[in-house]
C-alpha cells in the first residue's frame, strides 16, 4: 500500500529536499507541499494524505495547531503527523504529541531515518528520535500543570481496561516495544499487540503515541 504524504514546512528548499528523500521510495508518494499550517490541513484533506511532515514552526498557523485541526477533525481520523523539528529536545514537540502527533523527528535525520519514521507512524506506531530519551517524555508530560485531569470518556475507558492492559499501558508508556514487552511477560509480540490495540479502543488513543500520554494523564505511567 503506498503512503500518501504532505510536506508541511515553510521553507521551499527543505521541501524539496525531503521530497527528494521521500520520492524514490517505492511505498511513498508526495501529493502535496504547504508553506503554512492552514495550507497543511486543506491539503490533508483534500489529496487524501495518509501521513503530514509537519514542521512546528511556522507563518499564519503553525504546527501545533494545525495538528490540532487534524487530529480534531473525523474527516481526517485516519491522517498521521509525524513532527519535524530542529531541536530535537523541545517543549514544543511535546505539546504537539499533546494535540495529537504520533512522534517527531529531527531534520537532520538520515534518508534511511525518514523514510523508516514515515513507515513506521503510517502503521500507527509510535515515533521518538532516539535524541528524545524516556525521561525526556516524563519531564514534559508530568511537569507543571500536569497531568491534565482525564475527561469522563477517558475515565472511563481507564476502568475498562483490563489488568493485563493495564500492564502493558504502563510498559508502553516507558517507551518498550512489543517485542521487549512480550519478552518481559512471557507472551508472544501478537498477543502483545492484540493488547495495545484494545487498550486504545478503550482509551481512544489514535495510536502508540496518544496510549503514552494517556499513560501519564492517567497516572500508570507513575507505576512504570
């Protein structure tokens, strides 16, 4: 299946060169390029992207909002938004995992490294640089004014979860795969990640990246 992507960023010359990255690949297609955060959302939706590199900073709307507008839109539930961003520890790319991005990744990536982030946040995984460590993600989603007290939706789709999904929300949110969580419980990677996605039925996380923060709203992040 090829993924259909949009390169938001507001410099014409990092545009290109991305694509230029993107291009070759045989599973990926470019349909479209924004200079700016509203011209992201409209093209989202209108080339039928799969997936937006969104750049945080930029004119008129910048990226934290206009992922927002995307993760916020049902028209658009099945659009992932992988942040590109030049420091790769920031504040900003946190909030933006808060409005609903599946990962980041710093623009000095390797080609190698983009087309793998591109992939693996097109199949609702998770990504986070390895620059981004684990406490990285704690310090930022457990700082001041936060945890952000869960809503009754998420309330209770906390009291649903079972006690095996409970345990493995908690292993998630430290940044394990299923593969080093299957290894931990004595489970196969299938059963694992039978798990993870019922676990985000119930939560309605929209992927990996959503379970994490509901992790640390919810507090099992804490037991971790």
């Amino acid at each position: 299946m090829t993924i259909r992507v949009v390169i938001a960023d507001d410099q014409p010359l990092v545009r290109t060169g991305f694509k230029s990255l993107l291009e070759p690949a045989p599973d990926i297609e470019v349909v479209g390029e924004a200079g700016d955060g509203g011209e992201a959302v409209r093209l989202a939706k209108a080339a039928r992207a799969d997936l937006v590199l969104m750049d945080i900073r930029m004119p008129a709307l910048d990226g934290l909002a206009a992922t927002r507008l995307i993760t916020g839109d049902e028209d658009l539930a099945g659009v992932k938004v992988l942040i590109l961003t030049t420091f790769e520890i920031d504040e900003y790319v946190f909030e933006a995992l808060r409005a609903g991005a599946s990962g980041f990744l710093g623009k000095s990536a390797e080609a190698e490294e983009l087309l793998q982030a591109v992939r693996t946040v097109s199949r609702g995984d998770a990504l986070l640089s390895p620059a981004a460590t684990r406490s990285l993600i704690s310090r930022f989603l457990s700082g001041p004014g936060a945890p952000q007290p869960l809503d009754e939706a998420a309330r209770r789709g906390l009291e649903a979860l079972t006690d095996r999904e409970r345990q493995i929300t908690t292993f998630v949110a430290t940044g394990l795969s299923n593969d080093e969580i299957a290894a931990r419980l004595v489970l196969s990677p299938a059963t694992v990640k039978t798990h993870v996605n019922r676990a985000m039925v119930k939560v309605g996380a929209r992927d990996r990246a959503q379970l994490v923060v509901f992790a640390h709203r919810s507090g099992l992040a804490a037991s971790a």
